[in-house]
C-alpha cells in the first residue's frame, strides 16, 4: 500500500506518497481541486491510504477523493505536532511527516464527522452566528446611549416600552444614526433567527434523540439540536468520561514524580458543545430542584463558575446515558446521584 500525506491549503496541498519500505515515490504540489487530485491519485502504482490534518475544508476535499483512495484518515494537528515536531516547518516537511506516520501506524486519528452530521452543524452553527451578531448590534446600540449619558428606564430595552422610550429620547445627531441602524439591524436579524429556529424545531420533532434530550431541564428544541450536531455518534464515545474530555469539561491534570496535581478545565475539544452546556446549566440550576441542589452544594465551597461548569459536566453524563440507552431524564434520579433512568423513552 501507499501511504500519502497532504499539507491540506485552500489553493493547493503538498503531496507526499511513499511505499511501506519508507521510499518515496511522489513528492510535489497540486491544485486543491477535484479532477486534479483524482488524476493524481489514479497516477500511484498501488491503492493510497491518504492522511490530512483537520480543517475547515477537509469536506471538500473528502468528496473529491470519495472512491478515489482506499481509506482517508484525518489526524489531530496538535497530537502530529507532539508526536513528530520538527525545527524545519514548511509544506514538504508536513506532508513527509503524515506519510510517515501512516506507515508506521502512528496516527492520531480525528473523527471525521458524517455528510448528514456536517449539514446539521452548519445550520446550528449559522443560528449561533446570527444569535451572535445580534448581541453585539444590541451592545453597539446601547455603547452609543452610554456615551449619551442615557440610562435605561425600563428593564428590556428591546421590548415595546423599551424602543418606544429609544424613539422619544434626544440624542445627537451621530448618536441617533447609530441607535437607528441597529433598530434595523436587530429587527432584520430577528427575522432571520426565528426563521432558522423554526426549521430547527421541526427537525428536533423528527429526531427521537432530541425529544430525549429535551426531557432535561434547561434543554430545548434548540439546544437539543446543538447538542446532536456537536457530538454526533455517540457511539464513539465508549464512556460518560470520554464525552467529557471531548467538550472540555475535565481538569487539567500534571503529574510526576508520583505527585499529581489538578488544573482548570482543559476547554479542548468542542468550543461550542461546551457553551451550550453551559446555557444550559444556568438555566437547569433555577429550573430544576435536582439540578439547584447540586448546584447549591457545590457553591457552599467553591466558586459560582466552577459550581456552573461541575453541573454541565454532570448534566453531559445525563446526555451520554440518555442518547446510549434511548431513555428520558428523571429528576429524582439525579438527585440519587445517577445519570438516567432506564425506562421506555417518552
């Protein structure tokens, strides 16, 4: 078999093939397009297992290659750092090192999230943006009244008293531009967010595992959704403990000498599966009498942050029971100290 290595780009990717015996058989660049990395491909003397590092386009360049190569493997850029370093870096010394590893079988292989996973995940992460960007068109509005020396009479400056008191104050010239640019900006993005919020519940209704999830407090349609899309096939999570390394949620740890010590949580993995479980334990903590208890025991000796980040790890052992063995949430099982119940799913 051959073994390739791709310094993935978005214009071009560096090209390293070698046989099993360590002897290189192709080195060069190639455009980063379909027909021409095919070509390539069909121009090696024995099937290629072909290995890249992750990036924000390796599903282009996967369909490119589908049927192509006899298996794809993606890797985790900082683990083939820690694995191979290097002084020399550049495109060819990347590629050489993948290749390497591959025949040596000494990759750290990624995930490579399914097509159906991929589209779900960017139609959450596209509500995420739009959530995003209109906080900090509210941010911006309200930036401009501070400067102002306006301060708000009402508790939701959004609402209906809220903008009608933005309509009646005098403000300057520049300053009333501002705060009526983003008036518009938030209405359009209000549209937009209640738009994409509705295709996500009507896909939550069709999905099972979203209803499970839902029986958590603190999980919605929404929610639930960004959930599915960031961990994908739970299956391939063999324990509660790996799912939360994968979200970040475990501590640091350092050891040496027989002596160990624990950090902050590593915040590895998935950034945005992290948040939301975060959401979510802010809301689970007011909501629910399980989840308030355990949150009030762990404030009673340590920091409200890290009390919030104890509870989302706990309510991530919940998910991982609940999409493993298809069963709902139940309150007096958490207060016992227990992930799930395992009754018929609701």
């Amino acid at each position: 078999m051959i073994h390739v290595g791709v310094d993935l780009h978005q214009r071009f990717c560096y090209v390293t093939a070698v046989k099993t015996s360590g002897e290189v058989v192709m080195q060069r660049s190639v455009m980063n397009e379909p027909e021409s990395l095919r070509r390539l491909m069909r121009a090696l003397p024995e099937p290629a297992q072909v290995v890249m590092e992750a990036c924000g386009f390796w599903p282009a360049f996967r369909q490119a290659l589908d049927g192509q190569v006899a298996r794809l493997v993606m890797v985790h850029p900082q683990r083939v750092k820690a694995i191979a370093s290097a002084r020399l870096k550049n495109d060819r010394v990347d590629s050489a090192t993948l290749a390497h590893l591959s025949r040596c079988d000494l990759l750290p292989e990624a995930w490579m999230a399914d097509p159906a996973t991929q589209q779900m995940r960017m139609r959450v992460r596209l509500r995420i943006a739009l959530g995003r960007q209109r906080a900090r068109s509210k941010n911006l509005l309200q930036a401009a009244l501070h400067q102002e020396g306006m301060r708000k009479p009402v508790s939701d400056l959004f609402g209906r008293r809220g903008r009608q008191w933005l309509g009646e104050i005098v403000l300057s010239p520049a300053a009333r531009n501002v705060v009526n640019t983003q008036l518009r900006l938030i209405a359009v993005l209000d549209e937009l967010i209640a738009e994409q919020e509705r295709e996500l519940c009507a896909q939550a209704a069709a999905d099972p595992r979203a209803r499970w999830l839902q029986t958590i407090p603190g999980v919605g349609a929404y929610s639930a959704m960004v959930i599915l899309a960031e961990i994908g096939d739970v299956a391939r999570f063999p324990h509660k403990k790996s799912l939360a390394s994968y979200a970040g949620l475990v501590p640091r740890v350092r050891e040496s000498a027989g002596k160990r010590s624990y950090g902050g949580i590593t915040r590895a993995g998935s950034e945005t599966l992290r948040w939301i479980l975060l959401q979510v334990a802010q809301v689970a903590a007011r909501s629910s009498p399980a989840a308030r208890g355990y949150y009030q025991r762990l404030r009673g000796r340590k920091r409200a942050q890290v009390a919030r980040v104890a509870l989302a790890r706990k309510l991530l052992s919940c998910i991982w029971a609940l999409l493993c063995h298809g069963v709902c949430y139940d309150d007096q099982v958490f207060a016992a100290g227990q992930d799930a119940m395992p009754k018929a799913a609701r």
